[in-house]
C-alpha cells in the first residue's frame, strides 16, 4: 500500500515586515495575471501589525517582467495631446507647491515631467528605461538620470521643493530607502506626492488576489494609507492631502473592471469585447468604487518639517 504523499506545497515561512518589522504571514500566492510573462506563481504576505502586503521574493530577472511595450513612446504630439486631457497630477502639486525645483521618480516617457515644466517648474527625472531616457532628455529637455536605484540616485542631486512618484512607488525594493532619500533632498517645506494603489480598496475586496493592482510580480508592496503615514512620519514627513477619489483614482477603478475582466480571456477578441464590457461594469458600480476610502488607487502629499 503506497503511502499517500503529501503535495509539493511552498510553505512560506512567516517573517518580518521590511517596513515595519511586524509579523507578517502568508496571504496568497498568484501569477502573472495582467501580462502572463510567466506562469510562476509568486507568494506575498501580509504584516499584522501594519497590515502591508509585500512579495515574498522578487524574481532576480525581474526586468523581463517590463515588456518592451509597457513603455510605447509617443512622438511629441501625441504626447502634448495626453497632457492636455488631465491636468489632476499637476493641479494636486500646484496646490502645495506653487513653483521651484520638481522631481519625478519613474516618469517613463513623461506626461506629467512635461506638464511640469509647461508650468514652470525646474524638472530632474529619475528613469530605469534608457529608451525612455534618451526621448526624456533629447526630445523633451529635462535633466534625466538614468538609474534603476531611486534611493541612491536622489543622493546625488540638487534639493528640490517638490519630488513625485506616481504608481512607481510599489515597484520600489526598499520603500524605506526612498524614503529616506526623498525626505533628506527636500528643501524645509518642500513636499513628497505619492500616488500607488490601495489596499483598503472595495475592489481588493471583491476580487482578492486577482485584483489587477496585485500586478505580480512588478508590485512589491501595497501599503495602506495609514502604514505609509506612520512610515513617513518616522523621516520627518506630515501628511497633508490624502485622496482615494480624484480622476487618477477614478480611472484606475475603471482599469481594474476592466483588467479584471480581460485578464480571464487569452483571445484579443475577447479581450476587447471584455475592455468594453469592464468600462460598463465600473459605470454600474462606480458609487461603490467612490465610497468612503474605497478607491483602488489613492495619492498622499507629505510636507518635510
Ligand atoms: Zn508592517
């Protein structure tokens, strides 16, 4: 008589939060669902104390997982008319910061970098992508460093009364790092603008680890709004503006419909028909989306003392 043999189950230790050094334990494992460049499974764990997600262990060829196409350049008019359709990034920033020195960190080709300085702004960008660099400094005349490590990156350049990071934060490998850095190249006053999904969404709940801002394995950490006010807190940062429902966020619910959707279908056709049908979907569902803190994205503004 065979034994009966116990499946190849991946238990995940549980082990400290890199944010918080709380207890963290397993909450799910899922692949590549938005881009399917694998189907390895990858496990993230939750904290209990601060209640962030992060990856368990990011793959070491992590850079395969940014396709080419995650980055289609424009040419300089289609970008123009990109910029001319939302201004939300750029109105968020003027409101705390009226002028002066502006970083962005992961631009990619540079909608808001370009927004930033048609208002008058001196912009620094930091990219890891070299096509999107040379387009960034050739075409649209920004000081570009090229770099991979934000962290260390921000060390080398002049101080700055605004640095903003849009949905590149969750792809950081030490948030704390980042942190770190920005809070010490602000000028006194300056301010940190930093916009990335969020856990306590309605649509997190609802869809569980196949919500499409898990985005494994690109997204390292989700971190809900409190973790990262408390995390900022520890460098000298003051939250001042928090928001789950400005256009930004509204347009990351209808992403997630959609996405959520396309995901399930291999066939472009389906994909499409899906595309159509999550955008009437987040119409239906928009009230819940938009209650309270339950967007699927927020953006936080924090003041260096
Ligand atoms: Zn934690």
């Amino acid at each position: 008589m065979s034994m009966i043999q116990e499946s190849p189950v991946v238990r995940i230790q549980s082990r400290p939060c890199p944010l918080c050094g709380g207890k963290a334990e397993a909450l799910f494992t899922v692949t590549d669902e938005n881009h399917r460049v694998s189907q390895v499974p990858y496990a993230y764990l939750k904290c209990s104390n601060c209640c962030s997600i992060f990856l368990d262990k990011p793959p070491v060829d992590l850079g395969r997982y940014y396709r080419s196409d995650y980055y289609a350049i424009p040419s300089i008019e289609q970008l123009q008319k990109i910029a001319d359709k939302d201004h939300n990034k750029i109105n968020t920033v003027r409101r705390f910061a009226p002028n002066g020195r502006l970083l962005e960190v992961g631009p990619a080709f540079g909608v808001f970098a370009w927004q930033a300085k048609q208002a008058g702004f001196v912009v620094d960008v930091v990219e890891m992508d070299a096509r999107c660099c040379e387009y960034l400094q050739d075409t649209l005349g920004l000081n570009v460093t090229q770099s991979g490590d934000p962290p260390e990156a921000i060390k080398a350049l002049p101080p700055h009364d605004v640095i903003a990071i849009w949905h590149v934060f969750e792809h950081l490998a030490d948030p704390r790092a980042f942190l770190s850095s920005a809070a010490a190249n602000l000028k006194p006053g300056g301010i940190l603008v930093v916009a990335m999904p969020n856990p306590d969404a309605w649509q997190f709940r609802v869809m569980g680890r196949h919500w499409p801002h898990v985005d494994a394995p690109r997204h390292l950490f989700l971190i809900p709004e409190n973790a990262m006010t408390n995390l900022a807190a520890q460098f000298g940062l003051e939250k001042v503006f928090l928001t789950s429902d400005d256009s930004d966020a509204r347009s990351w619910n209808r992403f997630g419909w959609q996405r959520l959707l396309m995901n399930r279908f291999r066939s472009k056709f389906m994909q499409r028909v899906m595309f159509v049908v999550g955008y009437g979907v987040s119409l239906v569902v928009a009230a819940l989306d938009r209650r309270g803190f339950s967007g699927s994205a927020y953006t936080i503004v924090f003041r260096k003392k």
